[in-house]
C-alpha cells in the first residue's frame, strides 16, 4: 500500500507590527486628561530611565502598535523582540528586563509592569462617571431611595423600600429589588438584577448577573415529589466586589449569602445559598461553590472548577482549573484534579497514568 503523505500544516503568517492595533477605541473608551512621563512613572510606582519626564503622553498599546503618545509594556520574554520595533514613547518593564531596552527607548522600571501599566491605563482612560438623572421610562417606587448623582437608565426598575447610594449607576432593564440597599458609587449593568441584598460601597454587577434569587433547597416528600425549602436568608456583598455577566449568587436559606470585601466572580459564576467568601478570592469563569462552603481569605479557584456543599477552604488555597473539591482543603494548599488532591499528588498520578498507557498490551500465554 503507497504510504499516505502527511499534509503540512501551514502556518499562519506572524501579524506586522501595527496591524493588529488593540488600542482604546474613543467611541467606547473615552479619553482623559493627557499626563508626562514623569507622571505616568509615578502612578505605575517605578523610575523613569531615560526620556522626558515632561513629554506628554495621551494613550496606551501594545507594543507592536504603540505609538510615540502611548505607553505600552513588556512583562514576558517571549516579546522581547518586539522592543527593537516598537514607536512607543516609554515601555513599563520589569528591573531584570530594563537592560535589554534598545537605546533611546525610555523605560519605566517598576517591580510589578502590569499592575503599573493598568494603573496609567486607567488615569488615561477613566470609568466614565455617571451622568446624573433618571430616564423617564425608567420606573422608580415612590418608597424607593435615591441618593444626590445617581443615574438611572432607560427601563430600570427600583422597588419599594430600595436605597440607593450617591453616585451610583443603574443600567438599562436593571431591576432593583425591594428593600435593597446599594453603597455609594456601585454600577449595575444592563439586565442586571437584584433582590434581597445588602451591598456595600463600589459594588459592580455586569450585564445579566443575578443577585439575591432563591436557592436550590427543597425537601422530598414520602412520595418522591419536591417541596421548595423557603429560603429567607439574604446577600451580603461587601465594598468593592465585583461580579461577572450573567453570574448567579443566590441569597442564603437560613444563613445569609457573604461575599467579602474585593471579592470577584468571573462570568457565568455560580455560587449557592449559604456560600460565606472572604476577601478578595477570584473565582475565575464556570465556576461553581455549592451551598453552605465556608471560603477564607484570598482563594484562588481556576475556570470550572467546582466545591460540593459543606466544605471549607482555608485562606490563600489555589484550586486548579476543571478541579472537583470534595473535602475540605487546608489555608495555603493548592489542589488540582477531580477528585482533588493535593497537586504534587495528582501530577505524580497523570505521570503514572501516562506511563502505563504508553505500556504495550501483554501478549496473551
């Protein structure tokens, strides 16, 4: 038989520089005020070698399709390269990089290049504020709240009893429930919806998420049928957390629903009633905590990753991407694999896994 030619697989050209400009569109990303170099040093927390301090710079990008107003940053090594072609007028980089700058490029050193580039990102590019006012389809309860600054967008409704705090902005078709209180400067977006919830200051809700619903508790009668479990607990959202579109937190049975303070839930997040979280855990996207996990301090769980009801989580724990935590996971530890284990544990058993289905099958007799 003629043996069968593989077919090359082609590569796909490397995009020039410039042509794939990622840059802050002004149609969606209006600017602000202009600053020197100086200045964006001091926000990024680094030195600036070389340049003006004094050149104003108006933007940022990346460093293929930066231009000579714009400040662009290097934090992998596998880009390196591309210092030697860009335009930009300085490169936030790391003090271990900043020697391999081409000359005349100024540097922004500063331990952390991303975090200082985003901080000038967002001096550049401000949240825009909210523009005071409520759109008249907008359907607000006479009993309802609302503090000096808040602006209410086209459709949104806010319920008896609701408070909502100065400076805060309601998006389109967002539903403030009864009785909710919303923190001063917090942003809803549109569609979103809440309902029995306490929420502190600068709380965030992306389009579509869900605050406050029932949760998944019922009871089983001799007959097999289901009986809804009243859930009257509710959700605590403190300062500055932050959910992602079309996440779900539903509020506690009994207990109450706590996220704490800088909390952030990716997309489509799923936590269940009862869930207490302490500050600033990430909860990457697909994630799902099932009712009554205790969550301490600072975890880190990985996309679609998953916690069965009545665990608990110690501080600092990292809980590996696609993960299934079915026991209680100890502060500090890092996890991985479904059902998780500790992750040295789970790598040495894919290792063992691929080493015995590279094994020839023995032969029979």
């Amino acid at each position: 038989m003629a043996r069968r030619r593989r077919r090359r697989r082609r590569r796909r050209p490397r995009p020039r520089a410039g042509t794939d400009r990622v840059a802050a569109d002004p149609r969606f990303h209006p600017a602000g005020s202009a600053l020197t170099l100086g200045q964006a040093a001091t926000l990024a927390g680094g030195t600036l070698q070389g340049g003006d301090p004094a050149l104003p710079v108006t933007g940022v990008g990346p460093l293929q399709a930066a231009g000579p107003g714009e400040v662009s940053f290097l934090e992998n090594r596998r880009y390196l390269r591309l210092l030697a072609e860009t335009r930009a007028a300085a490169v936030v980089i790391a003090p271990e990089l900043a020697a391999r700058m081409p000359e005349g490029l100024p540097a922004i050193v500063t331990a952390q290049p991303y975090l200082g580039f985003g901080r000038i990102a967002r001096a550049l590019h401000p949240v825009p504020a909210p523009r005071p006012g409520i759109h008249p389809t907008a359907v607000i309860d006479p009993a309802a709240r609302v503090a000096e600054g808040v602006e209410i967008g086209p459709y949104a409704v806010v319920a008896a009893g609701a408070e909502i705090g100065a400076g805060c902005l309601i998006g389109p078709h967002a539903v403030i429930g009864a009785g909710v209180v919303l923190g001063e400067g917090c942003r809803i977006g549109a569609h979103a919806s809440l309902s029995h919830c306490i929420a502190g200051r600068f709380v965030v809700l992306h389009p579509g998420a869900r605050v406050g619903q029932e949760g998944f508790g019922f009871a089983v009668t001799p007959e097999g049928r289901f009986e809804t479990m009243p859930q009257l607990g509710r959700v605590l959202l403190e300062d500055a957390v932050e959910i992602g579109a079309n996440a779900c937190v539903d509020r506690g049975s009994q207990t109450d629903t706590v996220l704490g303070a800088g909390t952030r839930l990716d997309n489509l997040v799923q936590i269940g009633h009862n869930v207490t979280a302490g500050q600033a855990c990430v909860f990457v996207a697909q994630v799902g905590i099932a009712g009554s996990t205790r969550i301490g301090n600072g975890v880190q769980m990985g996309g679609q990753s998953g916690i069965s009801g009545h665990v608990e989580i110690g501080d600092r724990a990292q809980i590996a991407a696609q993960s299934g935590v079915m026991a209680d996971v100890g502060p500090g530890e890092i996890v991985g694999g479904s059902p998780a284990w500790p992750m040295r544990e789970t790598l040495r058993a894919f290792a063992a896994l691929r080493r015995l289905a590279a094994k020839p099958p023995a032969k029979a007799g």
